[in-house]
C-alpha cells in the first residue's frame, strides 16, 4: 500500500477533523446568509432565495412590551444584525459579478435587495428609538423595606451591545451615559445591602 506524504496526512486529518464540527445556534441562524458569503459568485438562483420579507414573527417579538426589555433589545440586536448581513451578502455578489443585475431573473434579485435595504432601515428606526429610551431611562426606583433604591431597568451589557451594533454618531457619549446609570445602581445597593431589609413595593422610573 503506498503511503501519503506527511504533510498531506496532516492536511487530511485536519480538513476531517473539523468536517464532523456542530454549529452553535447563532451559526445555525444565519446558516442561508453565510453559505452565499463564502462562495465566490453566487447564482442568480441562490440570491433570489434570500429576501428580507419573513421577518413578522421577530420583529413582533422585538416589539412586544410585554416581554422583559433585555429579551426585545437582543431581539432587535439578532434581527438588525442579520437584515445587514443580507444586504451585505447582495452587495458582494453582485461586486464580484455586476452580470447577475442583467440576467433572467434580475429583477427579482434586485427588487429583494431593495426591500432588504427598506426593511433594515425600518428597522433601524425602531431600534435606535428603542435604544435612546433606555438610554434616557436605564434605571427605574424600588421602594424596599421603605427604603428607595435604584435598580437597572434592564441588563446593561445588552444595552452596550446594542449601542456598538447600532453605532450612532453619538455612540461614545452614549456608552458613557450607559456607564453613569451602572456607578448609580452599584450606589444604591450598597446602602441598601447594609440595612438587610427586603420587600417590594411600586417602581419608578429613573436617570
């Protein structure tokens, strides 16, 4: 039997190594966006399956009130990121081969990029309105044993992703505001944490 080559047998084990790999959620989420990405000129066919018109269902999620704010702001963070990707994954192709603008079927595929360009927008929109209300409420009072102590309204990591994913021209002094309403929370507890007491009571808002 004859024998391969040393540096070929690493290469095999290496590309069946990872062959049997299993994809995380977030992998998995994006799965049809990335599998156009990585091919060098995806067909006409291929980009006309990737649209921005099934969204409802996570944008009605992202917009429930009824949900807890951390919950809706990573939604908003899931679905921006993605309608991004999709623009992302038009613009590249058609970088690569302007041809695929004039072929059968290219109306489709750039009628869907339109949309996407529309949907992302629209998106946007209610994202960074979402975003700049927490930003000016990120706290809200607790009244405790009778005593007031200031609680965050939502997780604050969540709300610093959403900032850099948004980034807005005023990102920086946002991320400071988030950074402010964080030293006010840690304020509070301290007190509150040396006086033992425990209870709940009516919340109100707070800067």
């Amino acid at each position: 039997m004859r024998c391969l080559p040393a540096a070929a047998t690493v290469l095999f084990l290496s590309v069946t190594g990872c062959a049997g790999k299993e994809l995380s959620s977030d992998e998995r989420l994006d799965r049809e966006t990335a599998s156009l990405t990585v091919k060098d000129t995806p067909k006409a066919g291929e980009l006309e399956k990737l649209n921005c018109e099934n969204t409802a269902e996570e944008l009605n999620k992202a917009r429930n009130v009824n949900r807890p704010e951390t919950d809706r702001l990573s939604d908003y963070i899931a679905l921006y990121d993605s309608l991004r990707k999709r623009i992302q994954t038009f613009d590249d192709a058609m970088s690569r081969n302007p041809d695929l603008q004039y072929r059968e079927g290219a109306a489709n595929i750039v009628n869907a990029r339109e949309v996407c360009i529309q949907q992302t927008a629209d998106v946007r929109g209610e994202f960074e309105t979402y975003i700049r209300e927490l930003v000016d409420v990120p706290t809200v009072q607790e009244i405790k044993g009778g005593n007031t102590v200031t609680i965050a309204r939502l997780d604050f990591n969540t709300l610093r992703q959403a900032i850099e994913t948004l980034a807005p021209d005023d990102k920086d002094a946002l991320l400071n505001r988030v950074s402010n309403a964080e030293k006010k929370v840690s304020a509070s507890a301290e007190p509150a944490a040396e006086t033992g007491n425990t209870g709940s009571g009516k919340r109100r808002g707070g800067k």
